[in-house]
C-alpha cells in the first residue's frame, strides 16, 4: 500500500480483520478455560486464577491459620492472589503477544476493539 500501487483492497483486509477477530476471540476462549496457580506462605496458601484474572479457587493449610494473628493470613491470601495473578498476566502476554504483533500497522487507530489506555 503505497503511492502508486493502487486502492487497497478493502475486501482482503475486512477478511483479514475478521480471521484476526476470531483468532483473539479463540484466544480469549483458551485463556478463560486455563487456570494458573499462586502460592504463599511456602504452600500455606494456594490461590487459583483463570487465564482471564478471574480468582476460582483458594486454599488454606490448618498450619497458616493463627486465630491471635489473622493479619498475617490475609497478608498471605493476598500474596497467593498476587502470585497467582502474575501467572495469569504472563500467559496472557503469551496467547495475546502475537495476535496484537499481527495488528502491525492496525494497533494505531486507536485500540478498536479494545480499553483505551490511560492518559490516552
């Protein structure tokens, strides 16, 4: 698409923009179905999450629970939901990194389709 070659042709990028559209909807499928895990506490604590961020799961050892200290339970719950959360993110850099690679030009227009970013 440069000057002198022509009209682009919309109807192979509207195609395009579809096959894109349907591999991120794929993409978001898998990463709601997978599930990733956090753990604190050396294992006292064990969070859940789905690819998507979703929190679906959590476990407490007997052994982390200290009825004279509940702060350092919720110190550690929330430790394993960020552990757990972090796992979440890096795969969906990995389904997601690729697809918006594959937007080349396209990721200028102003994230159609998508949040807008901060500050944007």
């Amino acid at each position: 698409m440069f000057p002198g070659d022509g009209p682009p042709d919309l109807s192979a990028l509207m195609a395009s923009a579809q096959q894109m559209q349907q591999q991120l909807l794929a993409a978001q499928d898998e990463l709601a179905n997978t599930e990733v895990t956090g753990t604190a506490g050396g294992g006292l604590v064990t969070a859940t999450v789905t690819g998507s961020g979703e929190v679906v799961g959590l476990v407490i050892e007997p052994a982390a629970i200290d009825p004279a200290d509940p702060e350092s339970l919720a110190d550690l719950v929330l430790a394993a939901i960020r552990d757990a959360t972090r796992a979440a993110a890096e795969l969906q850099q990995q389904a997601m990194g690729p697809l918006a690679q594959g937007l080349g030009g396209l990721g200028s227009l102003g994230g159609l389709g998508g949040p807008a970013l901060p500050g944007a």
